[in-house]
C-alpha cells in the first residue's frame, strides 16, 4: 500500500462508500489520511444511565440483560436492545450487533441520548468494552466534515483502518530533516492528529503536518521552474517617456506607492529578464490602473497583454473601466472580454489569434485550450489568492515567457511574503489616494436597527449607495443568521422608494451581471448580497457597507467587503452589525472599528486568536493550507524555507533524496495552495 492506492483498498471501504467519499474529494490512501478532523470533541466520562439527566452526546454504562432483536426493513436490518434504566437503542444495518453485544456483559455506548417520555433512545452509538473506553475517555475524538450517507463513527473507523496501513515506507521527509527540527515521523504525526494520545501529542503532530505543508509547498515551487533563474526578456518595448506622458493624461495624480510600483514595473519590462513580480496593496490603494499603464505600455509595441480576474463580475468591471480610461487617455485599443458567458467565442478566439496588440480581460476563460494568444507579452493575474498556482502558470504558458504580475490585497509582512512567493520581487502599494476620507465605522447590536434604516435613505437620497451584507442565501434550518432574501424584503418594507435589489452565488451568471451593472450604473440604490460582492468590486459612488451577523465572518473578510467603500471622495461608513447577543466577538470587531488598516488588521487578527485557539487546529483558509496558518506558525514557515534552501543547495535533484522526489512528482499538488 502506499498513498496512491485506491480507498477501496482499506478495509471496510467498498465501492459504495468510495462513492461518497468521492464528494469529500477522497479518492486515495493519500487522501483520507489528510481529511483533517475538523474540529475535536472530548470523550467524555462515562457515566449511568440514571445519571443522564438532559439530552445531548454521553459515554453512558450498560449492561445487556435482553437479547437484541433484529428487524428486516426495506433498507436492512435494524437491531434494537433495551437496556435496564430505561434505555432503547437502535442500530441500522445491525446484522452483526448480536455478535457483539453479548448477554450478562458491561459495555459503554457513545452517541447521542434523546428523550421520548420516560424512555432514554439511543440511535446508533458506538459500542465500547470498558477497558477499551477507559484508554480513550477524556482524550479528543476527531469531528470531520461529513456528507449524505458517512457518519462520523463511520469515518472514524475508516480512519482507524486507514492508519493501520501505514508504515515507514510512508515517509518522505529525510530523515536528517525530522532530527534537525525535532518532528514527528509520520506515522505517528498522522496518528497524532486524527487519533491524539493527548494534547502534548495532537500538538507536536500538528507541527510536522503544517512544517511539511510549507515544505512541499516551497520545495514543489523551487523545483517547478516558478523561482528557478531568470528567464530572459525577449520582448522591446517603448521608450519610457511614453508611460509618462500616460500619467499625464489620467483624471488623477498617481499616489508615490503606485508610482513606485508602476516604475519597478517599467524597470522589469525593460530590464534583461522577465518581470515575475507580486503587486501587494490593500483594498482601494488602486492596483487596478497600474496594472492597465502596464498593459497599454505593453501593447503600445504591438503585443498583447492578458488580465485574468476571478469572477465574471470583476473581469466586466474591468474592461469597462479600462474602456472608459482608454476613451480619457485618447487611445484607441480593442479591449476584449472573454468569460464563462461571452456569447460568439470563436470570432473572438480568431481575433485573439491575429490581431497584434489587444488588451485582453477575462476570467479563468482566459486559459482555456481554444484561446490562443498572439506575441502575448505580459500576463496579470488580479486577486491572485482567489487562483490557484497551476492556473497563474497556466496563463504564463500561453505566451511565450511572458512578463508576469500577480495582484494581491492579502496583507502578509514582507518576511513572509518573500518566502511565500519565492523568487518573486515584490512591490507594495502602501498608500491611498489623498482625497480619500477614512471610513468611518460602528458596531452595533439589534436595537440600532432602526436608526441605521435611516441612515441608509438618508444617504440614498443624497444619491448614494450602500452594499448590505447577510452570510446566508436563503433561510436555513441548519444555521441562524440573516438572509439576502428576507433582508431584501425587510428593507423594501422599511425603506418605500428606494430601489433594492439582492445578489448571491448561487445565481445564474449572467443575472449575477446584470444586477452589478445596473448597481454600478446607479440604478439600483442598495445592494443585498452574500460575500461574493467581496472581490475587488469597484462602485465608487457606494458610501455604506452594513454587514449584518458581521460576528460571524473572519476579519480578513470584513476588511475586505469594507474595502467595497470609500472607494471615491466622499465620506464613507461602515456598520457592523453584531448580532451574536455575546460580547466577546465584539472585541474582535473593535478592532476592525479602530482600523482601517490591512496590515493592522492580520497582525490584531493573530495576537486575538492567540495559541489557545481550539487546539490551533483551524483551517486557514487564506492560503488553502490544510493546517498551516501563515501568520499564526509563521516561524515554522521561516524554518521550512530554511530547510528547503540547505536541501537543495547540496542536492539540487534530489538525486539522493528519490523518495521526496517521487513524493512531490507522485503525490503532492501545489494547484491546491492559492497564494
Ligand atoms: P484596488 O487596489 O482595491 O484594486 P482599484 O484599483 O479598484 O483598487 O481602485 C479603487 C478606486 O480608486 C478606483 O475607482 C480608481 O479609479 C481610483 N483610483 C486609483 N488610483 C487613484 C489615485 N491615484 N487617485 C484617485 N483615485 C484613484
Ligand atoms: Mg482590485
């Protein structure tokens, strides 16, 4: 066995199962041994039946004193017991429950315990002999991410089947490497977090699964050719005075930092190599206009040059305002927008093809087979975090050793950012324009409502506009908070005349566009949305951001759908509602209201969540590490890249290391790492 073979190669997988963990995106051993808990509960102690006094999960003592009884059903067979006290429990698919549970035996059923009268119910808990439960009480017990037809008991045994096929075969790190940095083999690293001894254990195994995901990732990126040596510039361009006399034209003054970014620029463009370079600048420090100076500099020589957005609505966005700059600067260029739902896709992808000098905006379509590109000499990739590296690469390979530039609005110390981005230069956008006024922002609960409906007409008649934010869709059982489309409702109620409209995922694209045009045309006053207004949309004349349950969202996210205002001269304000009815998320919210600043915001962000942090087992999301956090295991980030450098600076090939060599070939996907 190794991490490549099929799931079904563990016992107690069929194909059945396999199907479902299919959903969960588990296909091999690999896989399911990185399907990280999610989260850990306590086993918790043991206890009579007499002593559940609510219901809710319990360990509770029993011993069997009836023989269990099968029923055949249309799905089964369904096993049911009754113990002393009171106590019923059921077990579908129970065939082989009468050879477990033995008559005059103790044992410890684990589940949940629900009341129907007198009567104490059990469905399916997990059965335990004594001994067995006494090793695991107290300790934590994995909750994973499950999905229709897997139980977590289920997954938990799979688990359990899944480690027992590991062995020292399994490893991949040098040996030399563990011993430096005091980690884990890992055996015992994967055993430690989904099986933790205690929480010595589930921490020391946490450390090697995050030291290796910085690892691969960086070695993966080294050995890629992404950081390797320069490639050579074979492209002309334009004298320079030509960038300068663009400046000239634009509606307003560059700020020093996009001045400084858009010369470092300049400088790759001209210089002896290719620019690979990140452009890091928070919400509204307009990155977007220096990204166009370089495309227009670019196709002033007759090349074309690429812009990839994430989201339909953004690439639109863009090649609308690109347009409307053109028509400002006197130039005239085609501006081609290709997505998802560009109608007449072949006449363009024959343009594309021909014509010399395009400007070309579009979303993952951009990389797409069909489209080939002509003298493509520089790519931009916009809200990078939202790609994955293989797609960034994907769009380089479409020229020939194009200019590179990624555009990011993740704020990370530039320590990190330089080994995150390896071999990339970095230019930072640390300034807003100056006739920007702070935003001004609030935190409120409940009982505010009313005067922030009248704060919202107040500035739509003043001929603003306002985004309110909701984190659900539609009304869900599963989860409390608001919903685009009972506040849509609420707000037409509460506010006649003024015109709503409301905006999610889920619906088509093309509506999705039509509404945002029709916002950022003025003709709809407030916009209701989830958080896929987020992304780098620009409506500068939007002067409130309301974020209703804004307990409920990470503070990465709100500074970015804050960053949705104060995009233009006017005064701007954000509200957030906390609706948690707890005063402890507040704090975390405070800091979002005494700052405006990214930067600020990441560092607050780590020192609140602190080292205590449920076990530091969360998922980072930023970065799409499984268990690493970049800010929070930031010196393990430092010491993998220290790791990786001395590794490759005496073995180059890996020639004397051909089980990591055939690990990150084989078995290691950087596409899945979004920085
Ligand atoms: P982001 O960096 O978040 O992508 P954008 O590029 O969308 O920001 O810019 C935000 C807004 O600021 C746009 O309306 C843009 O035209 C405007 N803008 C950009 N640079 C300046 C500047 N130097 N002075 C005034 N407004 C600017
Ligand atoms: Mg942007």
């Amino acid at each position: 066995m190794n991490t490549q073979s099929p799931i079904t190669s563990i016992k107690g997988i069929g194909d059945k199962t396999a199907k479902i963990y299919e959903k969960l995106g588990v296909y091999r051993l690999g896989d399911i041994l990185r399907f990280f808990p999610r989260d850990y509960c306590l086993y918790p102690e043991a206890v009579d039946i007499d002593d559940v006094d609510r219901e809710g999960v319990f360990a509770v003592k029993v011993k069997v004193n009836t023989r269990v009884v099968l029923k055949k059903v249309r799905t089964g067979v369904i096993a049911a017991a009754d113990f002393a006290g009171g106590l019923e429990c059921v077990w579908f698919n129970g065939n082989y429950i009468p050879n477990v549970l033995h008559l005059g035996y103790q044992y410890v059923l684990y589940g949940k315990v629900t009341f129907a009268g007198l009567k104490r119910k059990m469905s399916q808990p997990v059965i335990y002999t004594p001994d067995k439960y006494s090793r695991i009480e107290g300790l934590p017990r994995p909750v994973y991410h499950l999905t229709k037809g897997i139980t977590n008991n289920t997954l938990t045994k799979n688990m359990e089947e899944a480690l027992a096929c590991v062995d020292q075969t399994f490893e991949y790190m040098p040996q030399e490497i563990l011993s430096e940095y005091g980690l884990y083999d890992i055996k015992s690293a994967l055993s430690g977090i989904h099986f933790p001894k205690d929480f010595e254990d589930l921490r020391i195994a946490r450390d090697r699964i995050v030291f290796d995901e910085f690892f691969l990732f960086n070695l993966s990126i080294r050995l890629s050719g992404l950081a390797e040596e320069k490639k050579h510039n074979i492209y002309a361009m334009p004298e320079k005075s030509f960038a300068e006399e663009l400046k000239g034209k634009l509606p307003f003054r560059l700020t020093g930092a996009q001045d400084r970014a858009l010369d470092d620029i300049l400088e790759d463009l001209n210089g002896e190599y290719i620019s690979n370079r990140l452009i890091q600048g928070d919400v509204g420090s307009g990155k977007t206009i220096v990204a166009l100076l370089a495309m227009l500099y670019v196709t002033e020589s007759g090349y074309q040059a690429a812009l990839m957005a994430p989201t339909e609505v953004l690439a639109e966005q863009h090649a609308e305002s690109i347009r409307s700059f053109l028509e400002k600067l006197e130039i005239e260029r085609e501006v081609i927008l290709l997505t998802g739902s560009t109608k007449g896709k072949k006449a363009l992808y024959e343009k594309i093809k021909e014509e010399p000098g395009l400007l070309i905006v579009g979303t993952h379509a951009l990389i797409t087979e069909a489209v080939e590109y002509n003298h493509l000499a520089l790519v931009i990739t916009d809200e990078q975090h939202r790609f994955g590296v293989k797609q960034r690469e994907a769009l380089a390979a479409k020229g020939e050793t194009p200019h590179n530039i990624v555009m990011s609005a993740t704020p990370i110390p530039r320590s990190l950012a330089v080994v995150l981005y390896a071999g990339m230069d970095i230019s930072v956008i640390n300034e807003l324009p100056a006739d920007r006024l702070p935003i001004k922002n609030c935190v409120v609960d409940d009982g505010y409502r009313p005067a922030a409906y009248r704060f919202l007409k107040n500035e739509v008649d003043n001929g603003h506009q306002a985004y309110v934010i909701c984190p659900l869709v539609e009304a869900s059982e599963d989860s409390d908070g608001k919903n685009v489309a009972d506040e849509a409702a609420e707000l037409t109620k509460n506010l006649p005349g003024v015109r709503i409209e409301y905006l999610h995922g889920q619906m088509k694209p093309a509506d999705k566009n039509d509404i945002m045009t029709r916002f950022a045309a003025g003709e709809i006053d407030i916009l209701v949305s989830t958080t896929v207004i987020e992304v780098g949309i620009n409506v500068p004349n939007a002067t409130v951001m309301m974020i209703e349950n804004a307990e409920k969202f990470g503070l990465a996210t709100l500074h970015q759908l804050r960053g949705r205002v104060g995009r233009g001269n006017a005064q701007s304000y954000c509200i957030f509602f906390n609706l948690s009815g707890k005063p402890g998320t507040n704090e975390r919210l405070e800091v979002l209201r005494q700052s405006n600043d990214g930067f600020k915001i990441a560092e607050e962000d780590l020192k609140q969540r602190g080292p205590g942090d449920f076990f530091g087992i969360r998922q980072s999301g930023e970065f799409g590490f499984k268990m690493a956090d970049v800010y929070q295991d930031s010196s393990m980030l430092l010491k993998a890249d220290q790791a990786v450098g001395r590794l490759l600076a005496t073995d180059p090939g890996l020639n004397a290391h051909p089980k990591l060599r055939n690990y990150i070939q084989e078995s290691y996907d950087p596409g899945e790492i979004i920085i």
